[in-house]
C-alpha cells in the first residue's frame, strides 16, 4: 500500500505542473452555450411552478418550469435599443 504513494505523488505534481502551464499561457475554455443566456424575471406561481422570463440576444422566452413538464408559453423579439415600439 505504501508503495503506491510516490507514483500518487508523481502523477499528481505532473497534473498540477500541466494546469499552471496551461494557466500561464492565457489559454481558457471555450464559453458555454449557456453564457448568453439571462434570466430577467421569475414569478413563483405556486409550489411547483415558476414562471421564467429568459433572454438570449434580442429574443425573449416565457417558460413555465415545475410540475409535471417544462414548456415555452412565448417567444417574442425585443425592441432594439432606442427604438420605440
């Protein structure tokens, strides 16, 4: 059992000596599909239920999440900025 630690150790400074090489160089993950997403507002509507609104761009989504299935009530674009409606 004792015999196991160095080669432990090993891998484990080879891992850590990786993640700040790849640090050091700038690199950083691709951003998640996800990022672009914002949730501008939620309504509870009961124990189960919530109300979302979501926006991605200029294109908001109204979903009802909780109960027995999630579902898109609406889709609609935003008014550009500046504009009025």
């Amino acid at each position: 059992m004792l015999a196991a630690i160095p080669p432990l150790a090993f891998v484990l400074g080879l891992a850590a000596l990786a993640a700040r090489l790849v640090r050091g160089f700038g690199w950083r993950p691709a951003a998640s599909a996800m990022a672009d997403f914002t949730i501008v507002n939620r309504t509870r509507l009961d124990r189960t239920r919530v109300l979302y609104q979501v926006r991605r761009g200029n294109r908001n989504i109204l979903l009802l999440a909780g109960g027995s299935a999630d579902l898109v009530v609406d889709r609609w674009d935003a008014d550009p900025p500046g504009e009025p409606r």
